[in-house]
C-alpha cells in the first residue's frame, strides 16, 4: 500500500514529460536499461580494462589496435546484418522476439566479463564483440517500436524524453561503479579489479531487469505479410533490397538518412577522437572521466529540452542549433589547451549529443511507414554505424598530411556543414505526408 503513491508520483512525472502513456513508458525504460552498457561498459570501464589487464605485457600500441578491430569487427557485423534482422522482424511480427534475443547476447556478455582473466585478450574481445552487436542490434528493434507506440506528434518529446532517462539513471549507475573501481575498500571489495567485475555484472542486471517493462506492456505489432511464399531467410533479404529501394524512392527520408550519415559522422568522430585528443594535449585521465560523468547529467534536460523544442519548433530548426554548437565545439576544440577548457567542451557536447540523436531517431520515424519499421530502422543502423567510419579516417588523414591533431580536430566541422546543408533539402511535411499514403495503403 505505502508503495502506491510513490508510483503515482513517478507516472505523473513521466506523462508531464510526454510519455503519457503505459505502453510509452515502457517503451521509454528501455533506454534505460540499454544505455547502461554504452555508458559503463564501451565508454567508461572496459577500454582500460582491456588495455591494461586483458592485455597485461603487451605493448599499448598492440592493445589499442585490438581493440579497434574488435570495435571495427563489431560495427560491420551490425551494419551487414541490420537490413536483413529488419525484414525478417517485421514480415515474421519478431520485434520484441529478436529484441530478446539481441538484449540476451549483450546481458550474457557483460555477465561474461567479470570472469576475464589477466591477459586473456582473446576472451576479452570475444564478449566485448557480442556485447556490441547485442547492444546496437537491440537498438534496430527499440527505435522501430516508437512509431508504433507514439502518435505523430508526441514522437519528438517521447524519443528526447527517452534519452534523458537513460541519460539519468546509467549516469547514476556510473557513479555507482566508479565508486566501486575507485575506492573498492569503502564497499568491502579486496581490490580496484573486483571493483571492475562488479561492475560488469551491475551492468548485466541492470539490463535485464530494465527491459522488462517492454516486454510485459508493448504489443508486438502485426507483421508484414510474405510475398511470393519464399523461405524465411530467402524473403527477408528480397525483403531488405525492396526496402531499400523504396527507401530511396521517399525521397525526404532518404535525404535524411544521408544528411544523418554525415552530421552523426562528426557527432561519432568527436565522440571518439575527442579523448585520443585530450590525452594528447595532456588532458589527464580522471579529468576526462569526470567529464564523462558532466556528460551525461547535462545530457539530462538538454536531450529533453531538444526534443520539446522540436515539438513546438519542427525537428529540423532544432537540429540545426545542435549542429550549429557541433560547429562551435570543433573551433573551441581546435584552441583548447587547459583541462577547464576540456570540461566546458564536455558541458556543450553534453548540450548536444542526446538532444541530436534523439531528433535524428524521430524525424526520421515520422517519414516512415509503420508496418516496415523494423527494415527501415535497419537502414538507418546502416548509416548510423557508417557514419563513425568516414570522421576517424579524415582525421588519421589529416594528422599524416599535416603532423597536427588540431587541425584534424578542426577538419571535423566539415560533416556537420555538409550534413546541415543536406538536412536542408529535406521537406518533412512532404515525406510525413508520402508515409501516411503508404500506411493508408496498406491499412
């Protein structure tokens, strides 16, 4: 009985926030779950860890280099595979079945880590490959779920409002696990490496226990019906290449889906470049995991404040402040030198980040049809994980042109312009209005 008011103060809240409804709650608590292993496992935790211990005597250069190929590895698998897992979730209604699937790999794997053992890089890398593809594969399925349980016009709130969540609560899990690595005597723990495993395994926990929700209040949307009565592997490619030639024939969301590529080319580039850089120029480790930790609470209300802006606005002005800032980060970049610089860098990018992601996600949901969600939101994996292939190797290329990360910093700027002016050709209403004709069509 005593725990009755506080869920009502909880749901109050989350409906003030746009997310008024069952199934849009819980919806929403995904991003909680899954942004737990971005946040404490790929970006935090585990880069060390693997360099440090999984790879213990082995020069850091070699460490470095297998962990980019891990992530490389990771990253093409998801992109060859998302079109295909796209089709075959909605012609065979598994969107939450084969989101089961991707959450269980990424659960199992961070699970998994907290038995690697001092200088087992090749089992390191192993879970380390799974818990990716889980974790952006799941993604596929969760992001084509929201225009099934959103309307039109809460799709920009609902999505910003998701990303703060998860911004929130796996910053607080941060915190927590930091705690744990950084003081391991104060919780009881013998050492910074228990500290570590736990870690991993909060992780595990935290993910499964968060999907729940999803799974327990959001229906399966129906499913596409098969064409021609071709085997299931067989349809879902025909499925995926049709897809994508409808894709390209709507135009506005194929321009979006372009202009993404380029923008969140340089989103992910300072995303992962930006601490190479900050070490570079001296920036010490623990400033760069405070920064982190500014990262994610002022990616808080920002993320949702873009995606209010967005509703009242239209996405596209809102996205181009987030680009505009982009382009201010990069010249700010291109001068810092001090570490309170660093943090005022990591308080924009934290302004930004969420808030453009999450616009990105519903702008593009608006333009889509609903029954084909899963393979249009496969394409859109496509383009996300290629937009983090292209900024790291213009920067590899600047550097070696001109020995000098700041100006392969400031090369940067050139994706969130040509993605802007990209971004520009794109008539929402047009492509709003094409899908609405498709679901019409098929309804």
């Amino acid at each position: 009985m005593g725990r009755a008011p506080h869920l009502l103060i909880v749901t109050r809240l989350l409906t003030r926030f746009g997310l008024d409804s069952p199934e849009l709650r819980a919806w929403a608590w995904y991003d909680v779950a899954n942004s737990a292993f971005w946040c404490t496992v790929i970006v935090a935790v585990f880069p060390p860890f693997f360099s440090a211990y999984a790879n213990e005597g082995v020069d850091r250069g070699v460490a470095t280099e297998r962990f980019a190929w891990t992530t490389t590895l990771a990253v093409t698998l998801v992109a060859l595979l998302a079109p295909v897992l796209g089709a075959l979730a909605d012609q065979r209604a598994m969107k939450k079945r084969l989101l089961a699937v991707s959450t269980t790999l990424g659960v199992v794997a961070a699970a998994g880590m907290a038995f690697i053992g001092r200088g087992e890089w090749q089992f390191a890398a192993a879970l380390f490959l799974v818990g990716n593809v889980g974790a952006a594969s799941c993604l596929i399925f969760y992001d084509a779920l929201l225009p099934h349980v959103a309307r039109p016009d809460q799709l920009d709130r609902a999505s910003g409002a998701a990303y703060s969540l998860g911004y929130l609560f796996s910053g607080l899990l941060l915190l927590v696990n930091l705690a744990w690595i950084v003081s391991p005597a104060t919780f009881g723990l013998p050492d910074t490496t228990m500290g570590i495993r736990l870690s991993f395994v909060s992780v595990a926990i935290w993910w499964a226990l968060f999907s729940l929700p999803l799974f327990r209040r959001v229906p399966e949307p129906a499913a596409v019906p098969l064409e021609g009565g071709h085997g299931v592997v067989g349809a879902a490619f025909r499925g995926a290449w049709k897809t994508f030639q409808e894709i390209r024939g709507q135009r506005d969301a194929f321009l979006m889906l372009i202009a993404f590529l380029l923008y969140n080319d340089g989103v992910q580039t300072i995303i992962r470049m930006g601490p190479i850089y900050g070490a570079e120029i001296g920036i010490d480790q623990n400033a760069q995991i405070a920064a982190l930790v500014l990262v994610q609470f002022i990616g808080v209300p920002f993320a949702y404040l873009f995606g209010a802006a967005a509703t009242r606005f239209g996405p596209k002005p809102a996205l181009y402040v987030a680009l505009s800032i982009y382009v201010v980060i990069t010249f700010l970049g291109y001068n810092m030198s001090e570490t309170w610089e660093f943090f005022v860098l990591a308080g924009l990018v934290g302004t930004v980040q969420g808030g453009s992601q999450a616009i990105s996600r519903s702008l593009f949901a608006r333009m889509i049809p609903r029954h084909k969600s899963s393979e249009y939101f496969g394409f859109f994996a496509v383009f996300e994980k290629f937009g983090g292939i292209f900024g790291p190797a213009l920067f590899s290329i600047s550097v070696s042109l001109t020995g000098s990360s700041r100006d392969a910093f400031l090369s940067v700027i050139a994706f969130f312009i040509v993605g802007g002016l990209m971004l520009r050709r794109v008539n929402v209403a047009r492509g709003q209005a094409q899908a609405e004709a498709i679901n019409r069509s098929v309804a």
